[in-house]
C-alpha cells in the first residue's frame, strides 16, 4: 500500500485497469459490526500498557462520548480522538494493527457482516473496485482492505513527523469530509459514471457519502438512513451530475449564481 499526502491509501493492484464502476463502503458496523477506532485503542492500549493502558482507554473513551453525548461535532470528536496517539510510533501501530485484525478474524467469526461482503464480492466480480471509507485510520483500515480485496482506502489519516503522530489531522473523513474525498476519487476517475457508483453506509453521517452515488444502500436498520435511500429510490435523477463534479474541481457550488450549467463532465 502507498499513503498519500492527503487522505489516500492505495492498495496495489496488477495493471492499467480501468474499474466498470466504484462502490463505496463505509466500515465501521457497515462492513464490520464494530467501531473499529475504540476497539483498536483499547487493544493497542491493553496490549502494552495492561491494567494501566485498560485504564487510559477507559478516560479517553469517557472523554470522547462526553463530547459526542454534548453535542460536540463528530468531525470534532474524530480530531480529539487522534490527539490520544500525539508522539505514538506510527510503525508501531501499524503492526499492531495487524496484529488487533488477525485476533479478531481468529476469535470472532462475526467480525464481518456476511451481507456486505458478499455485496461487495458481487461487486467486484461485476468489474468494480471496491472504496473504503472511514474516519478510522491506516492501521486499522489497511489489513482489512487487504483482506476484502478492496482497492482504495479513503481514511482520516493522522500526521506524522520523524516517525511519530503528531496528533493532528489534515481532515477527518467524517460527516462532509466524507463527501469531499468521494468527490475528488470521483473527478480522478473520468471514464466512471457517478450514476452507476455505489455506497454503502448504516448512519445518517454517511449521507455527504451516499449523496455522490446513484445507488446508495442501507446496512443495518437506522430509520433515519431507510428513509433517506427510500426517498432516492423514488427519484429519477442522479445524486450527482458532471455539472457538480466539474464545479466541485474548481471550488465552485454547483448551484452557485453564476453556475451556467454547461460544464458537464463526459460521464459515459
């Protein structure tokens, strides 16, 4: 896999292959019945800290749903939680991560959602590359990718300085931001049709995701999430048009007064 500057992880693939069409998955009790960023602290935590690194899980994880519970944005919450890993060795976490996937898959046999892997499968076998979308991180994301054969990861990705987090984020892939790296894999890939682009999600934070798809898909059973695919179901127009990719890629809303409509991308 290669990190980009960005939010990007790239997951190696043989050839120039052009994809049919993209489906985007959310993870977290999407693809997996879990929430993979409290999960892994706990682990990493416990693992080389034990009763004292049970300890700190258990503040942090207070502090972070305190915030959540009061109202606090969830793009904001998603920057504290990475603050936690401030001097952090990223290398480190990186094979603990590995480590946090193997035991899981080895312990629990749950770990995915039989639903949507088998969604995907499906997807991929039609000639689709598969898009994970998280505001969870490389070293969680990575061996999970790797293991459903999904080809990009679009990720909060914390940055580091000589080796270590520096406990800041360039943009949590949360809420909008979600909508923003969609958008700009989107505009990278001109031969694909947003129309025939899927995402899957559980939450109605995923919505900025699911707005940029002609077929988004609920997992779970928010009623908030049924409602909104209920409703794009009814519609005959697309969630997004090449006039928004096009004016996305200069900074511009589509709907914008001066926006003449005729900056259409080619979307066949």
């Amino acid at each position: 896999m290669t990190v980009m500057a960005d939010v990007r992880v790239e997951v190696p693939a043989g050839g120039g292959h052009r994809p049919a069409y993209l489906v985007f998955c959310d993870v977290d009790e999407t693809l997996i019945d879990r929430k993979s960023m409290f999960e892994f602290l706990r682990f990493q935590l416990v693992r080389r800290h034990g009763d004292a690194g049970e300890e700190r899980y258990r503040s942090i994880q207070g502090d972070l749903r305190g915030r959540a519970a009061s109202g606090t944005p969830r793009e904001v919450v998603n920057r504290q939680y990475y603050r936690s890993y401030a001097g952090e060795s990223a290398a480190e976490m990186t094979a603990l991560g590995r480590e946090w996937f193997s035991l899981a898959l080895a312990t629990d046999p749950g770990f995915f959602i039989a639903t949507t892997v088998a969604e995907l499968d499906r997807h991929r076998a039609a000639g689709a590359e598969i898009v994970l979308v998280s505001g969870s991180f490389p070293p969680c994301l990575e061996p999970i990718a790797a293991h459903i054969g999904a080809r990009h990861i679009l990720c909060t990705t914390p940055d580091v300085a000589d080796g270590r987090y520096t406990g800041e984020v360039p943009e949590p892939v949360i809420g909008e931001g979600k909508r923003a790296a969609v958008l700009r894999m989107l505009a990278e890939h001109p031969g694909v049709n947003p129309l025939d682009c899927y995402a899957y999600g559980d939450h109605p934070s995923d919505f900025p995701m699911l707005d940029c798809v002609g077929h988004p898909r609920l997992v779970g059973d928010d009623p908030a999430v049924r409602g909104y695919v209920d409703r794009r179901a009814r519609r005959a127009e697309a969630a997004v048009s090449g006039c928004a990719l096009a004016c996305w890629s200069m900074g511009r809303d589509e709907h914008c007064e001066d926006c003449s409509g005729q900056c259409a991308l080619p979307l066949s």
